[in-house]
C-alpha cells in the first residue's frame, strides 16, 4: 500500500486548536472563533461531519486562554452533546456528531482522551472513561482509527490521565526509543519527552533526547512528521503533517524539560530523596480537584514535619533494596507501596481527627479520596489470595480497633475504663505501615518470613505508641482520649495535679519498663528475618525509642523536683 503525505499549515482547524493549546496564540484562537458554528461544533473540514476531536480540543483551548468566551450556556450545551454521542452512560463517546451512526460509528481512544482533557480543566472526570481508559492500557490496546501512533495516543492521554498504569506507558514509549536515546522524529520525541515529564520521570533520563529537540528546534529541521492518518484508500494511506505543530510540540518539550530541571537541582538528589519527591509527586497527580489538591498537599507537608526521616515513604524502599537477590521486586511497586502508604497514613489519620472532631468534616471527601486510591494500590499489587488476606486481615483490624476506641476510650464512655490487654490493640491500629515489608516478602515467595516481619512490627509499633502516649496522654485526657498511659492512672484519680505527680513518681518506671520490654521482643523477631541481606535500617527504628525510654528515667528526678516546687 502507497503511503502518502498531507501538509497543512497553522489555518488548519485541528492544527490551529493544539497549537494554540501550547502557544496561546492569539492568531490561533481567533482563526478558532471564526471556524465555530452557532453551536459551537468545530469539523476538520466540509468533506466531514462536526466532530468532537476538534470541537473538545478547539473548546479547550480557547478556555485556557480566553475562558471567559466559554459561558455556561456553551458548558450546558456541551454537556448535552455529550450525553446524545454516548456508547453507554458514562462514556466512552461516539466520534463524530450526526444521527447516521451507521456510518460514523466509531469510538477512539485519542478522541475520548481529548474529551477528558477538556473536561478535566473544570475537575471532572467520568468513571466510565476513566475506566474505559485504564482497561485499553492493560489489555495493550492503544489502536485509533486516526492515529496508528503509540506515542502520539499516549501524548494525548498524558495531558490528563492520572490513572495506576502510567507505568505501563513509559514502558510502551521506552520501546520505541532507539540506541541514540531518542525517538524516531522530531515530532515523536518531542511527545515522549512532555508525556514522561507529565508520568513523573526523572528528566536526567531524558538528556539524549532534550539534545536531539532542540538541535531539531534551532535548525527547525522538521521533515513533516505525521500526526494522524488523513484518509486511507483501498491503494494508499495518507498521512497530515504540520511544521508548525511540531515546532510548539518542541517548544513544549524543552519547556517543560527545563522547568523539570530547575526543579530538580533546587533539591537533594540522593536516591532516597528522589524516591520520597516521586512519591509525593504521585500521590498529589492522583487528585485533580483544585480543593482536594490544596489539601492533600497541606496533608503531604504536615506528613514531613511529623515524620522527617520520611519512615512511611522509604520503609517499602529500604527493605527492597535489602532483599536478596537485590532488585527483585520492580521498582513500580516499590513506589506504589510507598504511596499507598502514604495515602492510607493521610487518610486514616484525618478519619481519627473527624472522629475526635479535631478538623473540619470538609476533610471527609480527601480521606476517603486517599483510602480508595490505597485499596486501589493493594488490589493491584496482591496477585496470590494469601497477599490479599493479609491486606484484608489488617486494614480490617485497623478499622476494628478504631470503632473500639471510639466507643471504649472517650472519658463520657470511659466507664468502665478501657481495657489494653497486652496492647495489640496498639499495633492493630497502625500495623497499614508494614504491608509494605510484609508484601514484599510474600511477592519473594517467603510466608514464614512474612510472619516474622509482621511479628517484628507489632512490637516496634506497639513500643512505639507507648512511648508516643506517654508523652501525650494529659494532653489526649484533657481533650477527652484514655489512652494506652493514662488509664492505668485514672483507675487511682481524675485530678489533674495528682494524676501527673502519680505519673511522675511511680508511672514513668512502669511505662519505660514496658517500651524496653517489646523493644527487646522486636529484636527477637528481628534475628528471625532473613530474607533481607543486612536489618540496619530495621534496628535504627527501634534506637530512638530506645533512647527516649532512658532519657524519660533521666527527666523523671527534674520533673518530680518541678511538680514540688509548683506545689509549694
């Protein structure tokens, strides 16, 4: 079959509406404005019907530019059109706007990816397109009628998807990347580089190819690299092209390649930190929503003042990095251990503050955002039944130990006062963070060892909590919570000055007896574990609350003279 080519200047409406996506160009959009019908429906040309590829790209770029031209009138109208050209409700849609669809039929993925970046700049997204989205990924078909491109489909999708298998789509762009470190065009490399940006890769990985572009950029040396099939013949196939279009893909490229490494050299750059600005960096693309956002990013920051060793992100890394062999889990799911954790550490914790009411219910919609995207982790990564039994076993646990302490561990209930038992209680609550190491050691095919590290993290986690509620437990009583220190002193008082001469003269031995004692069953557990080559990191978790259990018998004899000397 002949293949042939069409080049078409900027005064093209598909052209003039991505280029205007990228540039902002005035002439652009005004070309754009005059090419609308009264409906505000754009056609490639009189030869076809009007179309939602060029109507969503042209509407968006004129939003981004000029949006106050997208009155609600056009929304509304746009929205109806919508609900006429759905397959099913919810998505995906039909391409082209007529009733004979018989003959125009067709639903493309680049065309609906379209739709989704135009929706997505007002925050919505379609479950069913999402959805429809995710299964072309992971059943590894990115087939369009329009575009026989894998990497310009995955362009297109990039500009919105936020999905879990962005992975799956670097891989597919690093397969067409040849020996030089770029791809085959200009047009082709300069859409890999902004889609990988956009999918969170290092921009140091991308150095051969930033070169390639703007050595391509400089001389202009575009060759009309297709974009999209034109039409397709019994005899021939003939490919578009725009210089022009390829020249805002390059500038976009380098663009972006430059902010990325501004970005990039204004931070640390050791592995760990890398691996922790990742992390969030995922975890912030998850959530699109402009209010969601801004929380979850306050969230994320008040997570690294509380935890500045970054535990929660760098426990699943570390513990890979010492399985051996070394590398034997993929990296992908290093990282999306580490977000899970991270998401379910925001969101339990803001499910403790609503139900202390210690922050605004309006915090509801971002923890359950959280939680649903960590269940959503964990469901991708358990690939046997017994990994997805050991992630129901212990979420359900810490759901269970939240409802006791709801109703158990409040003063106005607090009759009679709660019962900690041998304090498993405690590690149930926060056992989350060890599915990292936990999983990881079942994906290495070593359930027996899954059981020891389990073991080890219910005694640190448990000496760990002890040793936090002995720092806390007047201020948890004064705001109404028994905790795990404090009840022991409420079975002799509730007066506030007693209670902390109590806790001062007797308790505090008591308590710190306690943290050594499952700090040494922690270290047990920890001679157990094998299936890492060295436990280093492991024994450093248990060395600060070792430190804090002596040092609290050091400040015991300076408190108690303080307490005396208020008294006197």
């Amino acid at each position: 079959m002949q293949t042939l080519h069409q080049h078409h200047d900027e005064t093209n409406v598909f052209y003039a509406a991505l280029i205007a996506s990228i540039t902002g160009s005035s002439k652009s959009i005004a070309f754009l404005l005059k090419q609308k019908s009264s409906q505000w429906l754009w056609k490639y040309n009189d030869s076809y019907p009007y179309d939602l590829d060029d109507t969503c790209v042209a509407l968006r770029a004129i939003y981004m530019y000029r949006p106050e031209l997208v009155t609600e009138e056009v929304l509304v109208g746009f929205v109806r059109l919508l609900v006429e050209q759905e397959s099913r409700v919810g998505g995906p849609y039909y391409t082209w706007i007529t009733e004979d669809k018989n003959t125009w039929s067709d639903i493309d993925i680049v065309v609906n990816s379209n739709i989704a970046s135009f929706l997505a700049l007002f925050n919505i997204t379609t479950p069913q397109l999402q959805s429809y989205f995710d299964t072309c990924i992971r059943e590894g078909d990115l087939s369009s009628k329009y575009y026989d491109s894998d990497i310009v489909v995955i362009y297109f999708l990039s500009q919105h998807y936020k999905g879990e298998r962005t992975n799956i789509l670097k891989e597919v762009l690093y397969r067409h990347q040849n020996s030089h470190g770029y791809w085959n065009t200009t047009l082709h490399t300069a859409m890999a580089c902004t889609a990988l940006l956009r999918f969170g890769e290092n921009v140091d990985t991308l150095a051969a190819a930033q070169k390639y572009v703007a050595e391509q950029y400089q001389g202009k040396n575009y060759t009309n690299d297709p974009v999209f099939i034109e039409r397709t013949t019994r005899d021939s196939v003939t490919y578009s092209s725009c210089n022009a279009y390829t020249d805002a893909c390059c500038f976009e490229a380098l663009e972006l390649l430059k902010q990325n490494k501004q970005a990039a050299e204004q931070t640390h750059s050791t592995p760990e930190e890398i691996f922790v600005e990742n992390t969030y960096a995922v975890c912030k693309s998850y959530v699109s929503d402009p209010l969601l956002s801004q929380q979850l990013a306050a969230a994320l920051e008040q997570l690294s003042i509380k935890d500045p060793a970054h535990e929660i992100q760098l426990l699943p890394y570390c513990f890979a990095k010492c399985l051996k062999p070394t590398n034997a889990v993929p990296d992908d799911i290093v990282q999306s251990l580490a977000i899970a954790n991270t998401l379910g550490w925001i969101g339990y914790t803001m499910y403790d503050k609503l139900l202390d009411a210690e922050t605004d219910v309006g915090m509801l919609p971002l923890a359950n955002a959280c939680i649903h995207i960590m269940h959503g982790i964990f469901n991708e990564i358990c690939i046997t039944d017994e990994m997805k039994t050991v992630v129901h076993r212990i979420l359900s646990g810490i759901e269970t130990v939240t409802a006791w302490e709801y109703r158990y561990c409040r003063i106005d209930d607090a009759d009679p006062l709660p019962t900690y038992g041998d304090y498993k209680a405690l590690a149930h609550k926060s056992l989350g963070h060890a599915l990292g190491p936990i999983l990881l050691t079942l994906l290495y095919d070593k359930p027996e060892q899954a059981a020891y590290v389990e073991e080890f993290f219910i005694h640190y986690i448990i000496a760990r909590q002890l040793n936090d509620d002995a720092h806390d437990w007047l201020e948890d009583w004064k705001r109404g919570y028994v905790n795990s220190v404090s009840v022991d002193l409420l079975k002799v008082s509730k007066n506030t000055e007693t209670l902390q001469k109590l806790f001062w003269e007797k308790h505090i031995d008591v308590v710190t007896k306690r943290i050594l004692e499952y700090i040494k069953h922690a270290r047990t557990e920890l001679k157990k574990i094998t299936v890492i080559s060295e436990v280093t990191f492991l024994e450093e978790l248990l060395l600060p609350l070792e430190r804090s259990a002596h040092q609290a018998i050091l400040e015991r004899d300076k408190t108690k003279r303080l307490l005396e000397a208020l008294s006197t």
